[in-house]
C-alpha cells in the first residue's frame, strides 16, 4: 500500500462546507493516510485568520487589555463548523484552558498553535481518524531551531502504531515543553516533515489553487500551468517571489526523494503541479520552466582601477554590509568593477552611513546608488546547454534598460535588473518570446 500525505491549508478549512470536500478527497483514495490541517482561513475578502485573531488576543492579553469579544469570534467559526457537519465535540473546555492560559501571558507562539489545534481536533472527529499532537512528534532546540533528527526518530517510532492520523500543522515543542511554531505558512513544512517521517510515496499539499503558473497572472493574461517542476527549479523560482507554498517545505521532502503534488481542493480533478527530483534529463531543450520577479531593490555599484588585482577587496566591501546587518541578493562583477544588488527591506534606511563606510574601508573611484529596481528571474532546465537562450531573452527586452544580468553556471536561472517601472512590461516580453507570441494570452 502506498502512503500519501495531505496537507490542507487555510482556504481548505476554512468553513463546513470546505470541510465535506476535504473528506471526500482524503475518502476517494485510501492511501491518503496522514492529514496535516492548517487553520481556518478567510471565507471571503472581508473575513479574519483565525491565526491573526490569535495573535490578537496574545497581543492585547500583553497590553493587559480584554480579548474576550475577539476570542468569541474564534470560538464562533469552530462552533458554527460543528454544528453544519454535525460533530457533537466538547470543545467548551478546550477554548477555556486557550483563554486562561492566553489570559496568563504565554508567548505568541502558544496562542497562534492553537487554530491548527483546534482544527485538527474537528477534522479528526469528522474523518474517524486518530488526532495526534505535534507537540509530541515535532522538536525544537533551546535555540528555537528546528531539531531534525530527533523529530525523525520519534515519528518512525510513533507513527508506525497509526495506520492513519491527522497532525496539525504550523507548530512543535522545545525541550522545556513550549510550544514552538514555524514561520507563518509552516504546515506546510510540517506536512514536509511527516512526509519525510513516514517514508511517503507522495506529499499532497492542498490549496486554493491549481499548482503554479508560468506566470503571474496579474501581469501575463492566462500563464500557462506548469505540471511538472524540479526542486532546484521551484527553488529558484520561489525565491524570487512564486510562492504557492514555504519554501522551506521543499527540503524535507528533497531529502527524502518524495514528489510534491500541488492540488486544488476547490477542483481535485486537476493534475496541479508535481514536483520532482532532477533526474538531469531535459523535457524540451530551450524551453523555459517559469517567470518570476520581485521589485525593491538597490544597486550599489563601486569602481576602483585594478580591483580585481587588489587582495582582500571583496571580503572587504562584504564585511561592511555584514557589519551593518546587510544581506545582498547579487554580486555581477567585472575587472574593475562590482555591484551589490541589495533588497530595499534590508537598507532599510541604512544607505548614506554603508556608503560612507564602503567610501572609508575600499577607497573606491567612485560610487553610483541606482534606486528603483526590479528583478526578474526565467528560469528551466530547458534553458541549459542550449545555444541562443540569452540572444533570444535579451532581443524581447530590447528597447529597455537593463541594469544587471546575472547566469549561474548551471544556466537553469538568467537574472535581469531593471527599472521598476519596466517590469510588467519586461515579464510580458519574456512570456511572449519563450510560451506564446499572441499578447491576449
């Protein structure tokens, strides 16, 4: 028998009826066996997180403020979920202990665990399978850091007593027992985890749309759907901005060689997106995989005669955006020249006082600060060891000022930097040259 887990995120869970078709995908193959909920999600645009009301409540329970009216919408959704699937749970005592200990001045993570809690208790009871707690599955250091090894161990050991179970998503525990949460989205890596665990044929994560695009479709009308990506591919591609889930849920199941399957509960028919392991073979040479980008960023471009003759220059200039608390995405570089693409959330007002201090530590010829910029990332394996992939990406952005152009060795990913004003315009071209010429596509 196969094993399949299933992640369901917050749009999946959100109300009852999200609940049925839940149950009628985990139901319609039984080899889903391991379901990992997130917390109730928005039912429409107007509508709360139950996360975000949590972390409401800790908050004002901090400022030593009431948080009974906002915790009564809380217990609201998962009454009124209850009582439309017909669950007779008693959860009157379990939104008590939730307040009083809220009440008591728990740190954030406790408060925000506890919508994935409480949703994993509803799904378990409506899908007759056991609830399992990840504070007893899923461990943390008293660094706060995720501990791998030891949450493998004790899932190969617990989970072979459960044929099925459900395990929320989003949290674990330290070794003082508090509840640790991973960043926001966290089931996700959670669903990771347990896929990783148990030896999964399969990681299923469920949401509320179809896999990824080749495209964002605010900017490119239809993208196409990608149906097959690699890790390496996804990995790029996310990072530049192409979320459908964390990135940091790729690299449990990388380890593990286990394929992703992106779905979408609201049209299970879908194939969705897989995602796979390179195998190093390549679909279609020249062929492009997707397109992604990001605005807000900064290029800081120094240029000093014979740099690249001078020892230590490099390590140099980095030690000054480190001192600073710096991170830089690019470095493009030439014989006398080196440019730092950095993102404006991490200058965070910080400019004036880096220039002074790269003027100061490297002496350079001069400093140029270009504002304003946007990256755009193509990405494929198709792209690599194929002639003219560069001729052709450069000739669709022909007529507008590209500032940074960066390809790896591997060839799978071309960066370019431009202007912010140029970007959509600039991801329209891309689109056009490499998937399909008609711009009402």
């Amino acid at each position: 028998m196969r094993t399949v887990v299933a992640k369901f995120g917050g749009s999946s869970l959100s109300e009852a009826a999200q609940f049925r078709k839940v149950r009628a995908i985990v139901e319609a193959d039984p080899n889903r066996r391991y379901i990992i909920p997130s917390a109730p999600g928005k039912r429409d645009k107007n509508d709360y997180k139950i996360t975000d009301l949590l972390y409401k409540c800790q908050t004002l329970a901090q400022e030593q403020r009431p948080f009974g009216d906002v915790f009564e919408v809380i217990k609201d959704r998962y009454r009124s979920i209850c009582d439309e699937l017909g669950l007779s749970l008693e959860l009157e005592s379990e939104f008590a202990t939730i307040a009083r200990t809220i009440a008591a001045g728990v740190p954030a993570d406790y408060a925000a665990s506890r919508g994935e809690y409480l949703n994993g208790i509803i799904l378990a009871a409506y899908l007759n399978f056991p609830f399992l707690d990840p504070a007893t599955l899923i461990f943390f250091d008293q660094q706060g850091h995720f501990d791998g090894e030891k949450t493998q161990s004790v899932l190969n050991r617990e989970l072979a007593h459960y044929h099925q179970a459900v395990i929320p998503g989003f949290y674990g525990s330290t070794p003082a027992g508090q509840i640790q949460t991973f960043s926001r989205g966290g089931s996700d890596i959670t669903g990771a985890i347990v896929a990783k665990g148990v030896q999964a044929d399969l990681y299923e994560n469920w949401t509320d749309v179809s896999g990824f695009l080749m495209a964002d479709p605010r900017i490119v009308r239809n993208p196409k759907p990608i149906r097959e990506i690699t890790y390496r591919e996804l990995r790029e591609l996310a990072y530049m901005g192409a979320s459908v889930m964390h990135e940091e849920a790729i690299f449990p199941v990388r380890e593990g060689k286990i394929p992703i399957n992106i779905k979408n509960t609201n049209d299970p028919d879908d194939p969705g997106t897989l995602i796979v392991k390179d195998n190093g073979n390549i679909r279609v040479p020249g062929s492009i995989t997707g397109i992604a980008g990001r605005k807000g960023f900064t290029i800081i471009a120094i240029e000093k005669t014979l740099m690249h003759s001078e020892l230590g220059f490099g390590r140099k200039l980095l030690s000054v955006i480190e001192d600073h608390g710096i991170s830089f995405e690019h470095m493009p570089s030439g014989i006398d020249t080196i440019s730092l693409v950095i993102s404006d959330q991490q200058l965070n007002n910080k400019l004036e006082k880096v220039l002074v201090d790269i003027d100061r530590v490297c002496h350079p010829d001069s400093i140029e600060v270009f504002h304003d910029i946007a990256l755009i990332a193509t990405v494929g394996l198709g792209m690599a060891y194929t002639p003219g992939i560069a001729a052709k990406l450069f000739t669709a952005l022909a007529g507008i000022n590209v500032r940074m152009i960066d390809q790896g060795s591997s060839e799978i990913n071309i960066i370019v930097g431009l202007e912010n004003k140029d970007f959509e315009e600039a991801v329209r071209r891309i689109y056009r040259a490499f998937v399909s010429p008609d711009p009402d596509e």
